[in-house]
C-alpha cells in the first residue's frame, strides 16, 4: 500500500475508487465501507483508495479537543487499512484553512486534481465547510463531472449498530469484551518499557511500566483486565493494571503496568502491544502492602482461570 502525505506530490496515473473520512479505530463499519470500496475498485479497473485526515478533525473545529481520545494511533490505522487491500492510503494534513473548502472546492480536487472516477460514502457522511456536502450533492455533481458515487445504505450501517462514539463508552466503562464486539479486534495499546519504582518486582510481581507510543490515544477505565502481551514476535499471558495506585501514593498520575506471567527476561527499552481481553476487576486502595499482595494472587488466578477457558 502506498501512503501519501502530501496531495501536491500526488500525480495521477490511473482512475481511483476513493473513500474518505477519519476512520477511527477501523471498526466493522468501517471494514464494510473498505470492502466495497475494494470490491467496486476491482470490478471498475481503479485503484482503491482512502483518504483519511491528520489530526482527527474534531481536534482542529471542537472547542474542547483535548477530550477526544483516539481509538487507533496513525501507525495501527495505517497496518489496519492495509490488510483490508487498500492500494493508497492518502493522510491529509487537516488545518482550519482545509476545513474551509467548500464542498465543490474539495470535490474539484479529487476528481479533476487526483482522477477520481469512483466515491464510496456511509450514508451519513458529509464533508466540505459547514458540511455542506452529502449524497444528494454528489449526485448532481456527477451531472458535471465524471464521476459515480456509491452510498452504503443506512440498513446495511445500522444493522451494526456500531459507532466509534459507542466503542469510546464501552472503553471509558471498561467493558473492553463489548468494544471488542464493535471492533471486530482486542482493543490495544502499544509503547515502550520504561523503569519503574519495582514495587511489583517486591511484591513478586514483576511489571513493565509503559510509556504510550500516543498520548492521543484513549486508555481504557482503572482497573485489571486479562491482556495478551506481546513479547518479542510471541503474545503471551498477561494482566494489566491500569490506574493512579492508590495504594502507594496519594492522587497519583495514572500508570498502564503489565506483568507477564511465565516470563523472566529483561523488557526496558523494548517496545510493547497489550491486547485486552477481559476485565478482572475495579481499582481500589488497600490497607498494606501485604493485603495488595494477596489481592495480586487472587488476581492471578481469576485471569489463569480465564485463559484455561479461552
């Protein structure tokens, strides 16, 4: 898959089939966009093509942007958007001055700048400044312009009943077995292991602490949950905390730790993705060290117990 990040460096070559939008998380819709977007690519002699933006234009229009939190980082969607048989990927720079094309200016750009001969939309999607473009108004433009345009319909869509509004609550509520649901995929996290205070190495659970790749990207509700880890090429066996520790200090900055059941090895430096499986129970403040330790084993064995019945 090619992946452009600038349109000017884009030359057309051959007809494109497009489908544009944000493409959060690549959810089940959204696969059922890509893949008759793919089909039609085909079936057409295009090449099928998606246009996504960066940042997520909610940061760019929203007053409060700081409270969208993402479901997949820029890397996730790229790999995720490659495996469902893109030919280009097309990531746009999104700024206020884009926001302000007009709809027939964006337009213009795609079919007379880029070749496209072909648009797939959800039936809601709406693009342009004041989202003044919709299927009606790429119907008539196909009366100027020689382009088609496809809507997958609202039934299809809606029979889902999948949103990435929907997968961001069940997350924020750590109900990470229901955004799986809606995903289609374990929910994940990846970054990088960093030191620690080694409090679980004392308690005999020892822990990678991890520094997220994407600050942008949404962390699921404090708690423990089952998780594969993986470690090197190999997922492995895992819980996870997630939480500000209320055991060790008081309104601490929350932390994202995993211990890797039946590994030894030395992780710092290493990069690493949590996959959540299951979650295991709240957060909560414990009285000693001695009590946090046997609610750890108790922990332990809920989530081996899990693993046995997977």
């Amino acid at each position: 898959m090619l992946v452009v990040n600038n349109l000017e460096d884009y030359r057309k070559s051959a007809p494109l089939a497009l489908t544009m939008g944000s493409y959060d998380g690549v959810h089940l819709a959204h696969a059922e966009i890509i893949s008759a977007l793919v089909r039609e690519a085909k079936e057409r002699q295009c090449l099928a093509t998606l246009m996504t933006f960066d940042p997520h234009p909610r940061m760019v229009l929203n007053k409060d942007p700081d409270k969208l939190k993402l479901l997949s980082s820029a890397r996730e969607k790229r790999e995720m958007l490659e495996a469902l048989g893109l030919d280009i990927l097309f990531v746009v720079p999104f700024d206020k001055e884009f926001s302000n094309q007009t709809a027939a200016q964006f337009l213009a750009r795609l079919v007379q700048g880029m070749g496209v001969a072909h648009l797939v939309i959800g039936y809601n999607h709406r693009f342009g400044k004041d989202r003044e473009g919709d299927y009606a108004f790429l119907q008539n433009m196909t009366q100027q312009w020689p382009f088609t345009v496809q809507e997958i319909g609202r039934q299809a869509l809606d029979q889902m009943a999948v949103s990435s509004t929907k997968i961001r609550h069940s997350l924020e509520s750590g109900d990470v077995a229901l955004a799986q649901m809606f995903l289609g995929y374990s929910y994940t996290l990846s970054g990088t292991v960093v030191h620690g205070d080694q409090v679980g190495r004392r308690l005999g659970y020892p822990t990678a602490n991890l520094s997220m790749d994407d600050p942008n990207k949404l962390i699921p509700k404090s708690g423990i949950y089952a998780v594969l880890a993986k470690v090197g090429p190999a997922w492995k066996e895992s819980m996870a905390y997630i939480g500000p520790r209320p055991t060790l200090q008081n309104q601490g900055k929350s932390v994202v730790e995993v211990h890797v059941m039946e590994y030894n090895g030395d992780l710092y430096g290493q990069e690493m993705s949590i996959r959540f499986l299951s979650r295991l129970r709240d957060d909560r403040k414990f009285d000693s060290l001695e009590e946090l330790q046997s609610q750890i084993r108790l922990d332990e064995s809920r989530a081996r117990l899990y693993f046995e019945g997977r």
